[in-house]
C-alpha cells in the first residue's frame, strides 16, 4: 500500500467538471398559514436540519395579502427557530402585479432565505425573468427552485434544468392536471391515480430526467390524502425508487417521517456501500472483488450517492453511518 492518503471518493469517482446536484435534504416541507409556519420552524428546529422548510407566498397564503404575507414570512426567516439556515420561500408567479413587492421584501429581510422556489413559470422565459429580477434585488447568492406545472414549462424542461442559477425542479401535480382543462381525471391527483395516468408519469419522467442530466435536484410532488400514512409511505417510495426523485414535498408533519425514511437507504443497502467504499480506498480505487462480484468506478459511483443519502437522511430513524464512516466521508 502506498504512503500517500487515499483519495476521497468525491476527488477520486467523478470528473472535474461533471454536474454535481447540491446535497439538499430529502423533505421539502410547505406551510403558509402563520400558525402553521410556525410550527413547521419549531419542528425543524427541534428535530435538525433532517427537512427543508418552505414558507409559502403563493397557492397556501391569503389571497390579496401577498406583500402581509411576505412581511410576515421576512419577521419568521430572522426568528430564532430559524436554527440552520434551511427555510426557503415560495414566491409569486412572475407575471404576478405584486411579485416585485414581494421579492424585494423577502430579499429586505434580516435574514436570508436558503432559496427561492419560482411557482408556475409558463416556460424559460420566465425563469429567466425571475433569475434576472432576484439578482437585480441583490440575491444572486440565493438558489432558485422552480416549479414544473405548466405544459410550457414541461416542454422545455430540458433548458430549465440546465439554467445555472437552478438548484432544484419540482413537480406541481394539481396545477399540471387542471391545466388539461379536464382532459385527465381528479383521479389523476391521487396518490394511486398520479403513478398511473400516461401524462402524469410522462411528466415526473422527464423532470427526473432532466435533472439528472443536468445535476439538478428533482423533488416530487405533494400527497393530498395526509391522514392515509401507508400509502404516503407507497407513494414516497415509488418516487424515490422508481421515478428517480431524491427529494419530495410535505403539507403536514404527519408526512416527515414516512418520507424520511422511503426516501433513505436500507441498513443492507448502506452495509454493502461501506464495505465496497472502503475496500475500494484501501485499494486506491483500483477495481475490487467483493463477496464474488467485481467493482470499479462506476459502481463505486453509485455507492457513494448511496452513503450521500444515508448522510442527509440521518436523523429520521436513527444515525445510519457509523462514527469512523462519517469522520472518514463526511468530517465528523
């Protein structure tokens, strides 16, 4: 073995220039009434940074209030549950009469969103608009999430994704099925209908797709029926699974937990990527043999995303790397 120190998988597997999705956690959880923002910020800061909070301005705040409402988010973002820097903020829709408003209070306050998700953009056009008047304002430090809901924006999903000043798409299931003018069915909104219906999976496809390709993190959309854990459960683990997602909303604090623990790896799962990972270092990423089956690189690759995902989801059912694994891949 040589004297020189192993590389670390994120310097060894993947190349300089290659798109790497910012590791974000796997919960996006939405709140827009104030009793209810401020509990998902008590939450958080209780449990740790396991989950996002995004303080809604748009579909789940008081119509006609929006700049209130934008105040109101400002005072929540420089409270003290404001714990980890993790709450972001959904905004207007850009063609919205009050949306400079609203941008420039939320960019006016004490404390700065972790990022701002831009709702219903009609293509790239207006992601660009939006990118251009949040840095305008002073924000382009902050990542802009987008939502996918509009048959434009699907469309051309591909450059969404790859626009630099992206972090994450998401899927807005009900506004993309209402905007088939009844063409699809309610049942399409539902957590069985919306894994079924052709032009739904159609659309989570090629969101999932895009962003992959363009290191872009894909975050699924809600589960209406909140009271109905097990499917919940189901449905976040076809999209983590199946679908590719490695994020996913929230509307209530009854969902955390099942999407805390679909969307992290199994003890197996995370047993086997520490064995190979470290025999791999050992062998200086040179290909291995590991219980009969040969490695290299590329699958290397695939089981460091797997302890990526065991690191972020930590927290909801227990820490799942041991101390020497995360002081040795993670700093402590």
């Amino acid at each position: 073995m040589s004297d020189r120190d192993p590389l670390h998988p994120r310097d060894a597997l993947f190349d300089p220039g290659e798109p790497v999705a910012a590791p974000l956690p796997v919960c996006d959880h939405y709140a827009g009434v104030e009793e209810r923002m401020r509990k998902a910020l008590a939450l958080q800061a209780e449990r740790g940074p396991v989950f996002d909070v995004t303080l809604d301005n748009e579909d789940g705040a008081p119509a006609g209030a929006e700049v209130e409402q934008a105040q109101l988010i400002a005072e929540l973002l420089a409270s003290a549950d404001n714990r980890f820097g993790r709450v972001g903020v959904r905004l207007l829709p850009v063609e919205h009469p009050r949306f400079a408003d609203v941008l420039a209070t939320i960019l006016g306050a004490a404390a700065r969103p972790a990022y701002l998700m831009l709702p219903k953009p009609a293509g790239l056009a207006d992601v660009q608009h939006a990118a251009a008047a949040v840095d305008a304002g002073g924000g382009a430090s902050i990542p802009l999430h987008a939502l996918v809901e509009t048959h434009g924006a699907l469309r051309e999903v591909q450059a969404i994704a790859a626009h630099p000043r992206i972090e994450s798409l998401s899927f807005g299931l009900m506004d993309f099925v209402s905007a088939h003018r009844g063409a699809i069915p309610l049942e399409a909104m539902s957590v069985k209908g919306q894994f079924e219906h052709p032009l739904v999976v159609r659309a989570k496809l090629e969101i999932a797709a895009a962003c992959h390709a363009h290191g872009k993190v894909p975050s699924h959309c809600v589960v209406t029926e909140f009271k109905h854990a097990a499917a919940l459960q189901a449905a976040a683990t076809r999209a983590a699974r199946e679908f590719g997602y490695t994020r996913m909303w929230s509307i209530h604090p009854a969902q955390l937990q099942p999407i805390l623990d679909a969307f992290a790896p199994t003890t197996a799962e995370v047993d086997q990527a520490i064995e190979v990972l470290l025999a791999a270092q050992a062998a200086h990423w040179a290909p291995i043999r590991h219980r009969d089956t040969l490695h290299d690189r590329a699958s290397y690759r695939y089981f460091w995303h797997v302890l990526e995902r065991a690191h972020r989801t930590s927290g909801s059912s227990g820490e799942q790397l041991p101390a020497e694994v995360r002081a040795a891949f993670f700093g402590g």
